[in-house]
C-alpha cells in the first residue's frame, strides 16, 4: 500500500511553487494575516504540507499539487515503452493497476528488450535523469551472438561511430560464455535509440538478450517481471540528489 511521506515546507516556498506570488511578496501576505493554515492565520516561519494542509489565501483554497510518484517496474519483453500502443500490443500501462495517478516513462526500453524502467509524474526529474549532462548511469546484461574478442571489447569501452554520433566511453565486463555465446554487463552513461544493440552490430555481434538491471545506483534485484514497487524515500531522494532536483 502506497503512503506519503509529510512533506513540509515554509510556506513561502509553497505559494511560489504554485504560482501565487514570489517568496518576497509571499512574507506580506503572511505578514498581512491573509493565510491561513488549517484555519489558523499563518505566521512567518509557519510550515505546512501541500499535499494534506488546507492552505487559503484571502479565503480562497490552494489547489492541492499530486504528490510526486516514482516507481520501478519490471518491463517484460515484448511490451511497449508508452501508456498507449495504435498497434494494440501491450504497454506498461496495463501493468500498472493500483497506481492512483497517471505516471509516464522515464526515457524508454525496446520492445525487445527488459528491465529496470522508471516512471513518474514528476516532469523536472524525468527531465534531469535523461539529460546527457547528468551522465546517469545504466547497466545492462546482455547476451551476444558469438563470442567477443579482446579487440572488440576495448572498441566498446573507447567509443563506437554510430549515425547519430559518437558514443561515450562505457564499461564492459565479461560475465561468462558458452560455446557460442557471450554475456556482458555494459554501462553506458547516454540514451541514443537502440543504442548498445547499434553498438554490439558495430562489432559483427547481434544481441540476443538485452536487460537493464540498474539505473545509477538503483537496482532492479528480485523485482519480478510485469511487476513494480515504490521507491523508498532513501532512494528517492538518493537518485534526486544526483541529478540535483529539489
């Protein structure tokens, strides 16, 4: 079961968040005794929580703001990165029953592809994670069609010349191989489209396999496909911290 936690802030920074008036001119109406909180007239350094205080100002109720979701989902293969496919094929929408308020993707994950996938209805850290500035890490493990040299692998680590640019540098760690397979874990620190797939037919290998097991320091661990979960507050506000969104 989902449960919010209190989220109190001054009250000048709530009505400058919402729109109302800046933090300066917010003081004077406070100062002036035209807020109030609860029913009580509010005074400077008084906090309050958007999500659950009845806020007024000159008598008129606040729009109480959605609280800010943020989810990690399983994306099974063979499921659409969207909340809504003109093909009909399923999208991560369809596994997302419970969830009170509309979230979307943040960023994507091929049809073809599984794992760790985030989504929220927070616009500004949807924004920052994606950002190419911010070079959040993803990791990812991936099953190759035969099995990579040395050569190869260090084209990997370096950069690969694809249409759409050079890639950054990304790590590769062999993880193990069969007589014609291979399996690594790759991190790249961008999101160009398909893009480790792109990288991989650089190398004369096609990827059979492509899972994303973790997002920065988040890990996708024994979460089971089609499933989602809540992010705790600690990794909330841990990935938060990274990308520098308040």
């Amino acid at each position: 079961m989902l449960s919010f936690i209190p989220m109190e802030k001054r009250l000048q920074k709530i009505l400058s968040e919402m729109g109302i008036t800046s933090r300066r001119k917010a003081e004077d109406l406070i100062f002036e005794g035209r807020v109030t909180v609860n029913g009580r007239i509010a005074t400077i350094g008084t906090k309050a929580d958007p999500v659950k205080d009845h806020i007024k100002v000159d008598g008129k109720l606040l729009i109480r703001p959605e609280p800010k979701v943020y989810i990690m989902f399983n994306k099974p293969k063979n499921v659409v990165t969207s909340l809504h496919d003109p093909e009909g094929r399923p999208t991560v929408k369809d596994f997302l029953k419970g969830v009170k308020y509309r979230v979307f993707p943040v960023g994507r994950l091929d049809y073809d592809s599984e794992g760790l996938l985030l989504l929220t209805n927070d616009g500004d850290f949807a924004h920052a994670v994606l950002h190419p500035s911010k070079k959040i890490s993803k990791t990812y493990l991936v099953k190759v069609k035969g099995i990579l040299d040395e050569e190869e692998i260090e084209k990997l680590k370096s950069g690969v010349r694809l249409r759409d640019g050079m890639t950054l540098p990304a790590k590769v760690k062999k993880i193990k191989r069969t007589e014609n397979n291979s399996w690594l874990e790759m991190t790249i620190y961008e999101g160009k489209k398909r893009q480790i797939r792109r990288m991989l037919e650089k190398t004369g290998h096609d990827v059979l396999k492509l899972k994303r097991i973790r997002v920065d320091g988040l890990e996708l661990g024994k979460l089971e496909p089609g499933t989602f979960r809540y992010l705790t507050p600690e990794e909330r506000d841990k990935i938060k911290k990274e990308v520098e969104v308040a």
